[in-house]
C-alpha cells in the first residue's frame, strides 16, 4: 500500500491561518505589527522569486513589509550600514538577507551584523548556540518547518530513531541538534549521516524517521528505507523541463519507489519547500512578541 502523503501546502496553510489570527490579537490588544525587512542584493531569478514570496506571505498575514532591492556592486560597507539601520529600526523585528550574495560580499560578515534578537533565519551563532543548548528564541526555518511537519501530522518523535542525510549547517546539523533535545516535538535518537559515511543504507534502513538534505536527485532508493519509515525529502533539483517549459524537479528521496514502501512521506514540491517561508513568518511574529516584551 502507498505511504501516507505528508503535506507541506496544507499544513503550512494551517500555520499560516493561525499566524494571522496572532497578528490581528497584537495589533488590537497591544498595537503591535510584526515588521519584516528583506533584503535582495542583485536579480538573482530564484532569490527574487524567493522573496517576492516571502513579501506577499508577509502582507497577507499583516506584516508591515519592506523591501530593499541593492545593486549587485554594491559595497559592503553600505550593505552593513543599511542592515544596522534596521537593527536600530523598533518598527522592524526581522532582518533576512538573501542568500548567495555576490563574491565580493562575506556572506559571514552579513549574516552576523543582524543583531541576535532580529535573526528571523536563525542562521547567528549567538542563536545556533542557543539552539544546542535547547535555549533558542529561533530555529532555522527549514529545520523548524521539518518538526512542524512531524508534529502536525501524527508522527511520533519521542523515542524514535531519526537518520539525516546531509550535514549542512542549514538543514542536516540544526535539524539533528534540535530532534535530540529532551522537548517536546523531538527527544530523538539521532544519526547524522553524510558523503563520508560508509554503507549509507546500513544506517537509513534503521530510521523510524529519514530526514534527507543531500543535494542528490533519488539518492536514497527503496532498498533503503525501513518498511513503514517516514520519510522526509528536503531535497529539490532540477531535473530537466517539461512540455510547458517549466522546471521539472525531484528530490533527493526517489519517491515512485520509496513511497510503496514507507508509512509516510513528503513529496516533492510541496512538501518542505512551503513550510520555510510559513516558518520565517512564525519566526517574526515571535521576534515581535520578544520586542514587546509579551512572551
């Protein structure tokens, strides 16, 4: 029988319902807007679709939104200023510079000028820190989208035997880091899996629960998944285009295959891929909380 299909579209639409409902609480019981800044540098195709989305995500829940498009030469002194400037703004709770960024800007330097409590991406050491500690005010957005989605659709964490594939810093390491805290919605075992791992399906057919970020089209196959798994597929490629002209895309998970043989699993799109920006929202509106000095 075919897995259980894992929606990221409806249980994102969920969220967001929610999230829309706690902005419109703020504004009339304590005159609070969320207020969300990002900034693109250059016309990057797929960084401007990323944030074209985010920006009407955040109006349709009531954010006050802003945008700032930056020349691609722009100096990086300029773009620090500009994001200090919205450190100091009180009218802003959330800083999010796109990513990649041109080779003449240090992606590190960027990322750490956007003061900890503005750190909507959860990408600040001070905020990956307290993420290990299980003291965090923000998780990455895909990893908090990847639990949510756990979560949200009946699966069982406590006690499970979680395997990810792929050790990034935005997806693989947050992700392991936050299913092993002893909180609810994780309280895992966990095995980080990742290119320098020997015999890869010895470890992923014992997952209760298979998280796979690694970058490679179908690469985990039926073979290896344990009957009945959940399976979790962040990956998305570009595979070729359709008749239409459009992408077509897979996951890293191959889905045809895998899904007669796991309980449950995401497909690819719509699976992870909605759930980031919902996340990023979540993150604001909680950013905004801690500014008003409500949670």
């Amino acid at each position: 029988m075919s897995a259980r299909i894992i929606s990221g579209l409806e249980t994102a639409a969920r969220i967001r319902e929610e999230l829309k409902e706690e902005v419109r609480v703020l504004k009339e019981q304590h005159g609070l807007v969320p207020g969300l800044v990002t900034i693109i540098v250059g016309k990057n195709p797929a960084s401007v679709s990323y944030v074209t989305a985010k920006q009407k995500t955040a109006k349709e829940l009531g954010f006050y939104s802003v945008q700032e498009d930056v020349a691609e030469d722009v100096p990086e002194e300029d773009l620090l200023a500009m994001i200090e400037k919205y450190n100091e703004d009180p009218s802003i709770h959330g800083i999010l510079v796109q990513l990649p960024l041109p080779g003449h800007i240090n992606e590190s330097q960027v990322l750490y000028a956007i003061r900890p409590d503005k750190d909507v991406d959860g990408f600040h050491p001070v905020n990956i820190g307290k993420l290990l500690i299980g003291e965090a005010h923000f998780y990455p957005c895909t990893p908090l989208g990847i639990q949510q989605l756990l979560v949200r659709n009946g699966i069982e964490v406590n006690g499970a035997e979680v395997v990810v594939v792929g050790r990034s810093n935005i997806v693989g390491k947050p992700i392991a880091m936050m299913l092993v805290q002893k909180a609810k919605g994780a309280n895992a075992t966990v095995t980080m899996c990742h290119t320098g791992t020997r015999d890869l399906g010895s470890h992923t057919r014992r997952a209760d629960i298979l998280i796979v970020a690694a970058g490679k089209p179908k690469a985990i196959t039926a073979d290896m998944v344990k009957e009945g798994a959940t399976v979790i597929d962040v990956g998305v490629n570009r595979i070729g285009m359709t008749p239409e002209g459009k992408a077509r895309l897979c996951g890293d998970v191959d889905f045809e295959g895998v899904k007669e043989k796991a309980g449950a699993i995401t497909p690819v799109p719509g699976g992870v891929g909605p759930m980031t920006i919902t996340m990023l929202m979540l993150n604001t509106v909680r950013a905004a909380k801690l500014a008003g000095k409500i949670i």
